[in-house]
C-alpha cells in the first residue's frame, strides 16, 4: 500500500472526514529530512493499512492546508483524530516514534 496523495482540494474528505485516525506527512521535494523520512512513511502505510489512513502532503503544491495548521518547517507530520490533531512530529525521527504515536490513536 503506497501512501495517499493529500491535496488542499480532497483534504476535506481525506483527512477532517475521516472515520479512521490521519497521519499526514507534509514534504517538499527538495527537503532532505523529508526524503530522509519517505521510506518509513511508505512502510507505516503498508503495516496500518485499513487502520489508519497515511498519506503525504506536498507543501509547494497545497500552501492552503500547510497554512490552515502552521506548517512552518519540514517535514511535519501530524497525527489526525476525528478531524483534530491529537499529536505532531517535526523533524526526521525514528521510526518507533511514528509507530508509537499511531499506537496511541488506535
């Protein structure tokens, strides 16, 4: 399971309408910490596949959704509960930080 391509236009029904938890990775191509983090981002969307929808968020393509939640470096990644941000992570972290931060949203 690749990870979902989130948009300022289906961020609505992506991710505040969700029925089940959000993580989001807000990226930019020419970030280093971002590329640093896109293969863990890739498994986690494979092991919580129908648990939990993760996909990313491309910040020079969707400024609308980076603004509306303070996205101000990168990469962020927020962790989405019934349409709120339950938690963050800025920076490259490890792997067990994001899977235990999904835990917790489960």
């Amino acid at each position: 399971m690749k990870p979902i391509t989130f948009t300022d236009s289906n961020f609505e029904n992506e991710v505040v309408k969700s029925d089940i938890p959000v993580v989001i990775d807000f990226w930019a191509a020419w970030c280093g910490p971002c590329r640093m983090i896109a293969p863990v981002i890739e498994e986690l969307a494979g092991e919580f596949d129908g648990k939990v929808k993760i996909g990313k968020l491309d910040v020079d393509e969707n400024q609308q959704s980076a603004i509306k939640y303070g996205v101000r470096s990168i990469p962020t990644v927020l962790f989405i509960k019934n349409g709120q941000v339950a938690d963050t992570v800025i920076g490259a972290v490890p792997k067990s930080v994001f899977v235990e931060k999904i835990n917790a949203l489960l």
